[in-house]
C-alpha cells in the first residue's frame, strides 16, 4: 500500500514510502510514530488499505498462545514458506532447549548447517548471524525493550538482534510487522 503524502509531526519533513502497518517511521529524522483509526484513512490510498487492529479477543491471549496464532497468520499470508522449516542443525546453532515448542525458524545459511537464523518460541525469541553466539530474549524482557526496527538484514531492539533474514527482501517487511506484533502484546502482557 502506499502512503499518501504524511508531514512528520517531529521535524515537518514529508513521508511518502510504502508501509504495511500503522507504524510510520520519518526516512529523515527517524521518528516513528502510530496513525490512528482517522490518520489511517487519511493517509491511505483506500479505506481497504488500512491495517486491522488486532480483535479484543486476540488482545486478551496469554503471550504463548498470541506468539503461536501470529506465526501461523504470517505462515499463511505466504505464497512459499519453504523458508520456514525447522532442521536439528538450526535448533542446535540456536541454543533452541529440548521441548520447546517452536512457532517460526528459519536457517538463513545456504548450505543450511543452521550457523545463522532465528527462530521464535513458546519460551522467547533465538537470534544467530554468522560466526557470532546465538542470542536468546525472554517473552518478559521483550517487553522492556525498545520497539523492534529494521536494520539492514536484522530485526533489532536495542542493541539485540531478535531476527536475521537475507534470503528475501520482500518478506523483511513482513517480518517487522510480526515482530511489531508480538512486541505490542509482550507489552500488553507485561
């Protein structure tokens, strides 16, 4: 969907980009800011553009069950998710611990020894680049963090990367808005 032209309410200066949520973020000052139910059809090209807020339902679900529902809703808005497979090579380069259950992985190597990836769980999120360690983020202290940005092939929040995907461009965005998801309802939750 694409913005229509937005001033950005910190430094004035125009945002005009392609989004694919209600969180803007100004390409000048890097602001990020929430559109509302009125912003939101303002701003958009159709009423039918406009991201649906979460039902009261979902809102209420315990964090596991949330992160379950959100990863199966981003499997399903896939045309292909052979990205998304779970092998014992990328549990193991994750540190993911025997039991738990896992929503969402992705061995991001393309030999697929499982050195780098991420992977989402009942217990938090694993993060792995290449020849770095594996970096694990309870539900609880999610929460804490700043919201989740993009930056470059990383999903980050603080100085953490919860995500590490290059295989496809097109699905990074989509990404960003399921781990502005969960940040939300960690948030909500804590």
């Amino acid at each position: 969907m694409r913005l229509l032209d937005l001033k950005c309410p910190a430094c004035g200066g125009i945002i005009g980009q392609e989004i694919s949520s209600r969180v803007v973020t100004c390409e000048y000052c890097g602001s990020r800011f929430a559109l509302d139910d009125d912003e939101a059809r303002l701003f958009f090209d159709s009423p039918d553009d406009v991201p649906e807020e979460e039902p009261e339902w979902k809102n209420a679900l315990p964090m596991v069950d949330y992160a379950a529902q959100a990863c199966a809703d981003f499997l399903d808005g896939l045309d292909d998710d052979d990205d998304f497979h779970s092998s014992p090579k990328i549990l193991r380069g994750l540190n993911v611990a025997d039991g738990e259950e896992v929503f969402l992985i992705h061995d991001d190597t393309f030999l697929k020894s499982g050195k780098n990836g991420f992977a989402i769980t009942n217990a938090g999120l694993y993060c792995r680049e290449l020849s770095e360690r594996p970096e694990f983020v309870t539900w609880a202290s999610f929460a804490k963090m700043e919201e989740p940005t993009l930056d470059g092939c990383y999903i980050r929040c603080d100085d953490h990367a919860v995500c590490y995907f290059t295989d496809d461009n097109d699905v990074l965005p989509g990404l960003l808005d399921l781990y502005l998801k969960l940040y939300r309802h960690a948030k909500r939750q804590a």
